[in-house]
C-alpha cells in the first residue's frame, strides 16, 4: 500500500528517517471522486495482526460498497506508538488530510483529536473514550471523535485475576504489566478493580510500570525474585509490541500470565481473556463507510465490546506444572494443544 499525503523527499525530511519504512501512496491525485481514508496503526507492517487487521478494514469497508481503486483510497501507516513518532505523523498527515482517520489506541487518537476538531477520526481499541477527554459520551460523542473501544469496563480487569488464579490458585501476588502513558486512567482504569479483587483473594497486588521496551526485562526480573507470582499484562501498545519477549521472560520464570489477546497464546502464552481485534476493526471500518456517506462522528455512539473470548494453551500449562480445571476447559472458547 502506498502512501501520498507528503511527496517522499518532504515526507521524510519531517518526519525523519524512520519514516523510509512507511508506505508510500501513488504519486497521482486521486480523483474528485476519489475519497481517502488513512488508517494510523501501533503495530510493526510485519507483525502477522497487522495483516489480519489490514483486511478486516478492507472487507468491512468493502461490505459497505466501497471499492478500492474506483472509489476509495486507503492508506495505512505502522509502528507509530512513542510520543514523538505520533506527534511528527499526526503533523505530517494533517497537512493535506484524508476524508477521515481511522486511529488504532488512545494515544494515536488523542494526538489526532489535539491537532483536528474537523476531521472525522474513527477510533479502535480505546480503552476509556470518555475519561481520555475523546468524547462527551458513549451515546453522543459530540464532535469528529467516534469509535470502539476494547475493555472498556473495569470488571474486565478483575475477571484477569479470578481467572489467573483459578488456573494457578497457588499463587499470592499478580503484577499488572503496564505503560501508564498508554493505558487508561493513566493505567488507573485497570489497576483499580485489580486492586479490589485481590483484596477478596487476599492477594498482592502491584503495577509494573513499563514506558519503553528497555523496561520490561528488569521490571519481569525483580516481580519474579519472589516464589508465588503471577503477572497480568495490560492491553496496550507496548505490551502488544513487545509481546514475545513478555512471553519469553513468563517462561523462563515460570510465571503464570494473563493476557489481553489470543494472539499472545500463539507465541506461548498460557491464558488470554478478551476481545477479537480484527472484529473490531472491521466494524470500525463500517463507520469509517457511513462517514463517508456522510454520518457525522458526533451522532454514531461509541460501542463497547460484546464478545470476549477465553483461551487456553494446553502445552504451556503443562510446562508450568499447571492443572487446568475441567471447568475452565468447559467455558473456554478455544484450547490450544
């Protein structure tokens, strides 16, 4: 996919040379009747999620009766989580912008929403729209902001750590693995009903913050000096980004983890509670089709997740010594074995 909003000498000279990675568009205008779409992505172009997110937008832009190439133009940028790296994009794109913004995570969002009160930005994976100042409601958003979030309510949270402890009950202190400048709340929307629940398991609880890659291996290190630890991994760019080493550093310490997404389970994960990203995008994408059929932002409610789905990896349990209950196998949607 390519990428016109910039020819690429200037596009780069703003942006610097990370920005050589990024798609590039058609040097060609499109056409009057030609609209654009640009979708702002946290994860890497060849991250396998990123390929299944890419076609979900396009089918449900498609199931819209959008066609690419006759009358739609769809752009997707990747890897634009640290601060500085979204404020150059957000500048960059805004120079000549799209007829909307399709905009992954809260962060990509706000910076959006900061520079335009115009454009239309449809969100997805947004953890608390209205606490993030994104919206005025879920029902009536008022503005150009409108989308879908993740796990919006906090119960979410606490049903990681009844489940965390109902596959490993040995365990007596959980650590939320988060960035608190990407996570809700700053990372309070989570962390909070965590919080709550382990008082009635009588656990401990306590925040990993992680604001950079470099952050993890030393905050997993010092978590698992002591017997009886778990660890729950917060849903956002940073965790997701560096997901395998998350994996990689649990199993060597024969931590037992929750994790937000499936896709954690395919590279070793041991349990995942949450919600079918590419689902989201894809519905996402509808209202990026109604938007520009010419719905406005500020009359599309925001939707919450309906759909959670709970795996299980087989073979990880049993690496950790764990016995999975037959009445979590009952209720899982999938078992990996």
């Amino acid at each position: 996919m390519k990428f016109d909003l910039l020819k690429r000498r200037e596009f780069i000279t703003l942006l610097g040379g990370a920005a050589a990675a990024w798609p590039l568009a058609a040097r060609a205008q499109p056409s009057d009747r030609m609209r654009r779409v640009t979708a702002v992505m946290t994860m890497p172009e060849d991250d396998p999620q990123s390929a299944l997110n890419m076609r979900a937008v396009r089918r449900g832009l498609t199931e819209s009766g959008w066609t690419e190439g006759r009358d739609l133009k769809v752009d997707f940028l990747f890897d634009i989580t640290n601060a500085d790296r979204i404020d150059a994009a957000v500048a960059a794109l805004l120079i000549q912008p799209p007829d909307a913004f399709l905009a992954q995570g809260t962060a990509i969002t706000a910076a959006l929403h900061r520079r335009s009160r115009t454009v239309p930005i449809v969100f997805a994976l947004v953890s608390n729209p209205v606490g993030s100042g994104l919206v005025e409601s879920l029902a009536r958003p008022g503005g150009n902001v409108t989308g879908f979030t993740n796990h919006f309510e906090p119960s979410v949270a606490a049903k990681w750590l009844d489940l965390l402890k109902e596959i490993a009950p040995h365990l007596t202190r959980a650590a939320i693995l988060l960035n608190p400048d990407a996570a809700a709340g700053p990372g309070e929307h989570f962390v909070q009903p965590v919080e709550a629940a382990a008082a009635a398991l009588r656990m401990e609880i306590r925040q990993l913050q992680v604001r950079r890659p470099e952050d993890i291996e030393p905050a997993v290190t010092g978590w698992a000096r002591e017997p009886n630890g778990g660890l729950i991994v917060s849903p956002d760019p940073t965790t997701t980004a560096q997901r395998n080493q998350i994996i990689a550093l649990a199993a060597r310490y024969r931590l037992p983890a929750i994790y937000p997404y499936r896709f954690f389970l395919t590279g070793g994960g041991l349990i995942s509670y949450g919600i079918d990203r590419a689902d989201v995008f894809r519905s996402a994408a509808k209202y990026l089709a109604r938007i520009l059929h010419g719905e406005k932002p500020a009359d599309l409610p925001v939707q919450l997740p309906t759909k959670f789905e709970l795996v299980i990896n087989l073979k990880t349990a049993k690496a950790l010594g764990l016995t999975v209950p037959d009445k979590l196998l009952a209720i899982a949607d999938e078992v990996i074995e």
